[in-house]
C-alpha cells in the first residue's frame, strides 16, 4: 500500500464521528497536563506519548468497514477488524519514529537552538518512520 490522501471517507462519517474523537483527545490532553501538574514535566511528557486519537480511530474504522460490508449485503465484521488491524500496525511504526524524536528533542533541546533541535528531531522521525514501512513493505 503506498501512503495517499482519500477525503471520500469524510462524507462517510457523521458529525458525531468527529465529536467522539474530539472529546476522548481533549480528555487525554487534560488528563496528560494534569499528571505534569502534579508529577512534573518529565513524567508528564511520558503520557504525551499516550495515542490520544488512536483508540477512537480504530473503532470508527472498524465500523465504517463492518457498515460498507452490510450495504453491500454481506454480514461480516472481518474486514472491519483487518482495516482496524493495518492502523494500527502503521501507528506502531509511526510511534517508533516519534520514540526517536522525544529521543534527539531530549539530548539537544538544552544544548542547540530550539529550531535546530525540532528540525534534527522531526527529520529523523520522518527518516525512521519511512525506513521502517519501506521495510515492512518489501519483506
């Protein structure tokens, strides 16, 4: 599968889709600024890496599957749990790239110009990330 935009699902969802994954991101934020308020920044920073969208994400993808399979007249919840499947592998990877830039941020923040650090950070992330679907995808 090679990485694309598709805005069709959009008219596919429906407003409350959106509002459910608003909600839960908004509630792990707060819940993430609440433990840095009472357990410091450093600890606080470990939450930020909690998948806020993703849980939400997973189940509207699984349903959207399931409920295309039912229009079209067949009753299966397989396709749904394969979509549901495949974000996540890709969130897995996606989230081995950000393990590497919380990495390179932590060691240069304090040392380099902030600008330099994120760029160094974000383009490592962009190189790990890619390299690891390339590998996933040619294995």
């Amino acid at each position: 599968m090679i990485p694309s935009l598709d805005f069709s699902s959009l008219k596919e969802s429906h407003w409350s889709q959106f509002g459910a994954r608003f909600v839960i991101g908004g509630a792990v934020t707060l819940g993430t600024g609440l433990v840095a308020r009472h357990w410091g920044a450093l600890v606080g920073g470990l939450f930020l890496s909690f998948p806020a969208l993703f849980g939400a994400t997973a189940t509207l993808i699984e349903r959207n599957e399931t409920d295309k399979k039912k229009k079209a007249g067949i009753n299966c919840r397989a396709r749904g749990r394969k979509a549901a499947a495949l974000d996540a592998a890709g969130a897995a990877l996606g989230g081995w790239g950000m393990l590497c830039f919380a990495l390179v941020a932590w060691l240069t923040l304090a040392r380099y110009p902030t600008a330099l650090a994120l760029s160094l950070a974000g383009m490592l992330w962009l190189i790990v990330s890619a390299s690891l679907w390339w590998v996933r995808r040619h294995a």
